[in-house]
C-alpha cells in the first residue's frame, strides 16, 4: 500500500465511522452543499465512489436498503480497488486519469466531505495533523485558478475567502468552495 493510498483509507475510515453513526432522525438534516441534506451528501458519495469501483472492479449486483450501509461497504470497496488499480483509473465520463491523482483527489474529498457531515450534525471533526498537513497543499493545487476541478465546470465551487486565518480543516474547506462559518444552527454562515 502506498503512502497516499494510506492517507486515502485513513481519511476515508474516519468518514465512515462517521456516516456508521448518522441517527435516521439527522439524515434529512441540511449540510454546507448548497441545497443538499446529509442523505444527499451519502448517496452523492456512494454513488461517485460505486463508479470509480465499477470501472476497476466491475459493478455490484445488489445495494443496502440504507445508505450507511452501502458507504460501510462502499469504502472497503474503494480501498481494494486503488490497490489492484494499477497507475491509471478510467474515470466514468472523464476518461484515463493517473491513479496517484485520483487518490489525492479522493483524500481531500473524504476530509471536506466528513467536515461537511460533522458541521450539519454540529460535532466536532478531530482530524490527524499529518492528514491536514497532506492535505493543505493537494486542496491548493486542485483549486488553484485554471484548475479543471474548480469553478462553474468543474467540481469544486470557486474558492471561499475566509477572511482571516483559519483552522487546517476549515482552511481545506473553503479552498473547496465551502464557507468556513456555516453552521448547522441556520443552515448557512
């Protein structure tokens, strides 16, 4: 296993702790995703994540009848395909893309995406220094202007200024297009 593939299932098993743990009364709970609640947020990443696999592993017959379940599932999945993916993924709808790219890419993914869980339940996110510290400079580089992942084509919303200095976390956050001040209480800053 290489280095950021460990970070990747580091980052990876921290969110589906966190998904595991969802209560059903929170899972139309409003997240930092303009206009998505954190169902949404889980089958947005089940559903990326189950087609990244099906292009390595092949697809899957069945699906859970809850989402939390299919992510328990989904992210061992994930991990066992990055392993036997060799240097190249092919992406649905995007074509061959270097594995290492695709890892980092999921890494910074699965840290803003449990932010974006922890801040719609109101927990905390502890996360390692070492993943913020890996992180920092993957979340610059792919929002980084006249990257293809950010603004109004790609992925990521346009970076959000903070305004000052900023945990890692909620720094990585609002490179990725999110407002480090949302909070679960009004569902916006």
């Amino acid at each position: 296993m290489t280095d950021l593939l460990r970070l990747d299932a580091t980052a990876l098993a921290l969110i589906a702790h966190d998904v595991a743990t969802v209560a059903d009364a929170d899972m139309d709970a409003p997240t930092p995703c303009a206009g998505w609640t954190v169902a949404d947020l889980i089958g947005h990443m089940n559903e990326r994540h189950e087609a990244v696999i099906a292009s390595i592993l092949g697809p899957i017959d069945d699906q859970a009848d809850n989402p939390r379940d299919d992510f328990a599932r989904t992210s061992a999945r994930w991990v066992v395909a990055m392993e036997q993916a060799g240097d190249v993924v092919n992406l649905p709808q995007r074509g061959p893309l270097a594995t290492d790219t695709v890892l980092s890419v999921h890494f910074v993914d699965m840290l803003v995406h449990r932010w974006d869980l922890s801040r719609a339940l109101s927990r905390p996110c502890p996360v390692p220094e070492r993943l913020t510290d890996s992180a920092l400079p993957i979340a610059r580089s792919i929002t980084a202007p006249g990257s293809a992942l950010n603004g109004p084509d790609g992925v990521y919303r346009p970076r959000v200024e903070p305004g000052g200095p900023l945990p890692a976390l909620d720094t990585i956050a609002a490179l990725l297009g999110r407002d480090p001040r949302w909070n679960a209480a009004d569902g916006r800053r």
